[in-house]
C-alpha cells in the first residue's frame, strides 16, 4: 500500500497523507456505486477476509485503515 501511496503522491505532486486520502475518498465511491454484491466483493478485498481474492490485495483495507 506504501508504493501505491508513493505513487499517487508523486504523480499529483502531493503529499502522502493527501495522496493516502485520495485514494480512501475513490475507494469509497467505488463501494457506494456498484451494485451490493460487487460492493462487498470490493469490501472482501479491501479486508483480505475469506481467503482467495482477498489475499491477492493482502488485507489493502486494513493497511489504509478501513
């Protein structure tokens, strides 16, 4: 998460506590516009619980404080 973080604040010329909230704020719209099955899915790889899809983002949610 810190690389994506790192890359965002490059990117837009920001720091890495704006670049962090960025990136929380497009997370957030992501889960509040799809459909409820594929919002969880999204909150499932945020949270890495459950296993399978949510070990590929290794635990994203957590890591950024969600």
């Amino acid at each position: 998460m810190e690389a994506l973080i790192k890359m965002v604040a490059e990117r837009a010329g920001i720091d890495e506590a704006a670049a962090k909230k960025a990136i929380e704020v497009v997370i957030d719209q992501l889960k509040d516009k799809l459909p409820g099955p594929m919002a969880d899915q999204v909150e499932g790889l945020l949270s890495g619980e459950g296993g399978g899809a949510g070990d590929v983002l290794g635990g994203l949610g957590k890591k950024i404080g969600f």
